[in-house]
C-alpha cells in the first residue's frame, strides 16, 4: 500500500519560535517512542489509520495498557467490539495486567452502552446528540482524571454524524476538550486496503494532531505489518516504514528494509 | 355468523343491529368527559362474555379500577383480559425518555456504563400497534375488543397512524368475526381523522350528558349503522344497578 497524500502539517520547525519541549505520553511500545522523540505529546489527539488486521487495536490496547501501568488512568471506549471479549482477547498478552482493570486504572466502556443510556440511537445524530456525547466524554475525561484514551473507532462514530462540517466539528471540540484536560488520546480508523486517505470522510487527518498508518504488505509469501507516523504535531519524528509484530510481550518494530520481493499490499 | 345478539345488552339499543351487521365489525364510542363513555364500553365487553374471548385495552384507569368497576355492575371481571396499555407505555417508553433526560442533564457515572444493563431492548420496537395486533393475531375464532380510548393513540401517534390502528383492527375483525369497539372521549383532536374514524366504522355511537334540572340525562345516540341509516335513533338511557338501561331517569325530558 502506498501512503496517502500527505495531510496538512504544522509550518516548518524553522519558522516556529524558539523550540519548547513538550511533555511526552510516552507510549511504552517499544519502538514507537524512539521514533517519537520520547513519546506522543501530551494532549495530542492522533489517528491511528489502518485496514482490518493491520494491529491498530492492539497497539492501541498496549498504549492504554503502559499508560495505566505508569499510573496514568486509561480509558477505552469501544465501539465496535464488546469490552468483555476485549479484556478476553486481551488476557492472551503478556503485557496485560487483569489487576489494572480491577483496580479502575484500564476502563472500558462500551459506546453502544453509553448511546443507550443517553437516547442516541437514532441512524444520523444531530447537533444537540453531538453535543449530548462530547460533553459526556469530557465528563467522564474529568471525573475518573483519564490520561490516556482510545476511541475504537472513530470511524463508527463519523458514521452516524455523517456530514463533513459536523465531523470537522466534532474533531475540533473533541480535541479541544481533550487537550484541555491533559489526555492523550488514540482515535482508530478504518480505512480500506487501497483507500487513499486516512478516514473516511478525509476530513478526519486534518483535525488531528498526528496520524499513524498501519498496513499490510505481502513479501516472499508472507504478509507483513508495517507502521508509519506520517504526521505528529509538536515533535521532529522520523517518517520512515517499520515493520511491526504482535507478540505476547507486545508490539515490536523493525526498521522496514526496502529490499526482497514485494508482492503489492 | 357470531352467536352474539348483544351489543351493549341494552334491547332498546341493540334492537335488530346485530341482523343488519357483517360477522366482523368495527364501532366507535364518543363522548365527552362525564358522559359515561367507559363504563358503556366496559358494558360492551360485559355482554360478549361466555360468547367470546374478550380483550379490554384500556389507556387510562388503573387495571385494578377496571376490574372494579365491572365488579360494582355485576359484571365478572375475571373473563375479561385487561391490558393496561398506558401502564406498559410508561415503562417500557416513557420511563426510559425519563432516564435518558436524567442521563442528559445529569451525566453519566462509570457504574451507569460499566457492568450496567442496557434499557431492555424490547423498549426499541414496543408500540402499542403492535402490543394488540399481536394479541389479536393469536386468536383465531371471533372475539370481542374494547379500546378505551383511542384519544391515548392521539397523543402518541401521528394522526394516519391513528386510523392505519383502527383499520388494522377492522380487518382483523372481518376476517375471524370479531367485534371491536373504539372510544373516543375527546373529539376535540383533529376533526378530519375522527370523521376517518366514523367512515371506517360499521357502527357510531355517541352519549352525551345534558345538564336537566339539578343532575345529568343521558342520551346514547345511534348515529351510524352501515348501509342501514334506517336504524339510527336516539335513545335516552341512565345507569342501573347493572350498568346502563334504556329509559330517562324519572322526571327527566322523556
């Protein structure tokens, strides 16, 4: 798969003032916080785009799963999959810590849940809905002193806000909420093998504070994973291709060698 | 044809109607608030009992008070199923509307969301359509419906869809025999669907309560009987000690 276009960027570093350093989210996956200078920083809402199979759940799992280790209370809010067999499919990594969900530091939440219980069922939500789940999650953001988040997935969500303005919207204020109250956070998207863009709607990429691609590549008859920070606002990071494994310790990455046979995505 | 020559088990009232009717019908009751509409359509239920299975939806009064009622006239409430559709509207939809107000103004708490147990799914899809047309689609020989009142399906309907309910009762009353009555006791809603209604009935009635003297006369008016306008009339009646007789009450306008 090639990488999409390449979303809007902030203005080069050389044109910024003298350089302040962020406080780093340091994700804990080894690998990742190299090629982010120390970590995602802090408060940064990042796209983490990629087709079925490509890792993006897991990796964003292993994010919340360090982060609470760290003490930094982590919440994943789930969409598309129920939080039960989340925290089953979970258990099967090394790295998980059944622990952390008892004592309240690894929240899941299932959005399904949450729709129920605030009446937004219905196919497209309207503005006042929009506004009815952003307050929410800031609410609970607040309340439980979240740090790190996971929405699983976004894509799910844009689904029944449906038009551009109101996602552009939507981002915006998520983001802003978010960033207010020092939580960084995890947004997946799923996008097709061959899409070219990093959401759905496209509008998505360029609210965000930084996207990271994941994709499946076939070589010598194998199919790999490889991962990408195509964009990360605040920090210099390196754009090249890793190669990635989910292993029961956790996601490791390899520098992605150009040679072998590619055999297309 | 249904062995049933009562309607309201009034003689004057019934008269020859029931020749004059198909096996399946469909009537309308209206009536102001006081006039006795529902002790009339409970009356209506009374007499199909032993004949038919009968099915009292009611919208307003507590199940207990329906039961009571019959039970001050005589009558055996015990053959009658009582369905109190506003009390499962409340529950299964109204009660819900409430939490979710709640979960809006309020917020939400980790407890509500984690381990929690979602409204009941059947909250999703309950309508009150549905509720009876189920009902009715389980019986397969003649029946008896009361729907007391229709005015509920106002408030939380769209008015077609207030006569679609009636048409959907009508045919099933025409195709197994039954014998429905619908009243209304606020023609005050939109006055095209309630004539809707009167088109769509085989039969019209409506009692009226006139204020004479120092109490009210009842008059229970015919107004409807398809394609036998012959056999409208206007009757004046009062209540008994086993439910509404023909006849003024003494010294009343005969």
């Amino acid at each position: 798969m090639e990488s999409p276009a390449e979303p809007p960027s902030p203005p080069p570093r050389a044109l910024m003032a003298p350089a302040t350093i962020l406080e780093r989210c340091t994700t804990g996956i080894a690998g990742l916080d190299d090629i982010l200078g120390g970590g995602i920083p802090r408060g940064n809402m990042v796209l983490v785009a990629g087709s079925v199979g490509t890792g993006k759940t897991t990796l964003c799992l292993e994010f919340l799963v360090r982060g609470a280790e760290r003490g930094e209370r982590s919440l994943f809010l789930s969409v598309t999959e129920a939080s039960e067999k989340l925290i089953q499919n979970l258990s099967t990594f090394e790295f998980f810590r059944a622990d952390l969900v008892s004592d309240g530091s690894l929240v899941f939440v299932d959005l399904p849940m949450l729709y129920d219980k605030l009446g937004l069922e219905h196919e497209e939500m309207t503005a006042d809905e929009i506004d009815i789940l952003i307050r929410t999650i800031h609410d609970l953001v607040e309340t439980l002193g979240v740090k790190r988040l996971v929405l699983d997935s976004l894509t799910s969500v844009c689904y029944r806000i449906r038009r551009d303005e109101a996602i552009r919207d939507f981002m915006l204020r998520l983001g802003q909420t978010l960033n207010d109250l020092g939580c960084t956070s995890l947004l997946v998207s799923e996008i097709g093998p061959t899409q070219g863009r990093y959401s759905m709607h496209g509008v998505e990429e360029a609210i965000v504070d930084g996207v990271v691609l994941l994709w499946n590549t076939r070589r010598s008859g194998d199919i790999l994973r490889v991962l990408q920070v195509v964009k990360m606002r605040g920090t210099a990071h390196s754009r090249a291709q890793y190669v990635i494994e989910l292993t029961p310790i956790g996601l490791l990455m390899a520098p992605h060698l150009k040679g072998g046979h590619p055999e297309g995505a | 044809m249904v062995e049933n020559e009562e309607i309201f088990g009034i003689p004057e009232v019934d008269g020859t109607l029931f020749a004059a009717l198909p096996p399946g019908w469909l009537a309308i009751l209206s009536g102001d608030s006081g006039s006795g509409a529902p002790l009339l359509a409970k009356q209506f239920a009374h007499s199909g009992i032993g004949r038919v299975p009968v099915l009292f939806y009611t919208t307003f009064e507590r199940t207990d008070d329906v039961r009571r009622a019959f039970t001050d006239f005589g009558w055996d409430p015990t053959e009658v199923k009582v369905v109190n559709l506003a009390d499962e509207y409340y529950e299964r939809v109204l009660v819900r509307g409430l939490d979710i107000a709640r979960a809006r103004e309020q917020g939400l708490t980790l407890d509500q969301l984690v381990g929690a147990e979602p409204h009941p799914v059947v909250t999703k899809s309950f309508s009150l359509t549905n509720r009876m047309l189920s009902d009715l689609g389980n019986i397969d020989r003649p029946f008896r419906l009361v729907l007391d009142s229709v005015d509920f399906f106002f408030e939380v309907l769209q008015p077609n869809d207030v006569t679609t309910v009636a048409r959907q009762i009508r045919h099933r009353c025409q195709t197994i025999g039954g014998q429905a009555l619908l009243t209304i006791h606020s023609v005050t809603h939109d006055r095209a669907v309630y004539g809707l209604l009167q088109d769509l009935a085989d039969l019209a009635f409506q009692l009226r309560a006139e204020p004479h003297g120092g109490r009210y006369v009842h008059t229970l008016f015919t107004e409807k009987v398809a394609n036998r306008p012959d056999l409208a009339r206007i009757t004046p009646v009062h209540v008994g000690d086993s439910g509404w007789l023909a006849g003024a009450l003494e010294g009343a306008p005969g």
